[in-house]
C-alpha cells in the first residue's frame, strides 16, 4: 500500500498519545476492577444492584483497552465510552440516593442492603459509588481523548493503522 507523504512526526506524536491514553484508560479500569473485588471477596460487602450494574460497566473495560492497546481498535474505544456513560449515571443516582434516600422511589435498592446506608466513608464523605463515578468520568474522559487523537490521523493511515 503506498502512504502519500504526510507529516509523519504527527502521526507519530498522535500514536504515542492514542497509547498513552489507552494505557491510563487501562490501570484505571484495573484498579476500579480491583478494588471491587477487594471489597467484595476480601472484606465481604455485599453490593447493591446499582453497585452489580456499576460492576457490569466497568470489568469488561479491562479487557477492552488490553484489546485497544494492542490492536488499536476504535469500536473497542466507543463501547468503553459507552459503559463509560452508563456506569457514570449509575453511581451519580447511587451518590444521590444515598444522601436523599427519600428521592429513590424505584425499588432499585433492597432492605438489607440499603443505598442509604454506605459501607463506609473516606474522609467522613466520600463513599463507594463516588469513587465508582470518578473512575468512569475519568474513562469517559479518556475514551473521548482518544477518538479525538485518533481523528487526527491522515485518512490513508488511519485505514493502514487502525482498521
């Protein structure tokens, strides 16, 4: 395949961005991942269902920047936003409900194991489903980085690269 002649050192520059955003997008979805399992099989707090959907957002976002990582593979990259975005309005409403439990009216959350009632706080107010909706900003945010930094590729290399 012939590559007309592009500025290639921005292409190069675009490519070291679209990993290094990959790679972030990748230890933060681990760490979440991790930390989600620390709390559940290690210090045995049992999850909500809004925790279960936040979880069922962010495990498979581990494999899907591996895969992104090594193959550069932008559906990879839109679904990760995706759950991204789905996870993020999940731990907002949680975050809500937990400090106005009167607003949650859906029966989401069950009464043994209240939204209401957090099973902890760091720092006096910063509970679990806080740092779930840091985690997925964060991954909303670097899935967005990475489309854009992607979009600056030359058409040519962007059908040789990143297919």
């Amino acid at each position: 395949m012939h590559i007309p002649n592009h500025n290639y050192k921005g292409v190069i520059i675009n490519m070291i961005i679209f990993r290094r955003f990959t790679f972030w997008g990748f230890v933060v979805s681990l760490i979440s991942t991790l930390g989600s399992l620390y709390w559940s099989q290690i210090l045995h707090m049992i999850p909500c269902k809004l925790c279960w959907t936040q979880r069922f957002c962010m495990y498979p976002m581990v494999l899907l920047f591996i895969i992104t990582l090594f193959r550069l593979n932008m559906p990879t990259i839109i679904i990760s936003g995706i759950l991204s975005l789905i996870g993020l309005v999940v731990s907002v409403y949680q975050t809500v409900i937990t400090f106005h439990p009167s607003i949650e009216t859906s029966g989401v959350c069950q009464i043994t194991n209240p939204c209401s009632i957090p099973a902890f706080k760091m720092f006096g107010f910063i509970i679990p489903s806080m740092l779930s909706g840091t985690a997925f900003l964060l991954l909303l945010l670097i899935s967005i980085l990475i489309v854009l930094s992607r979009s600056n590729y030359p058409q040519q290399l962007n059908q040789y690269y990143l297919s």
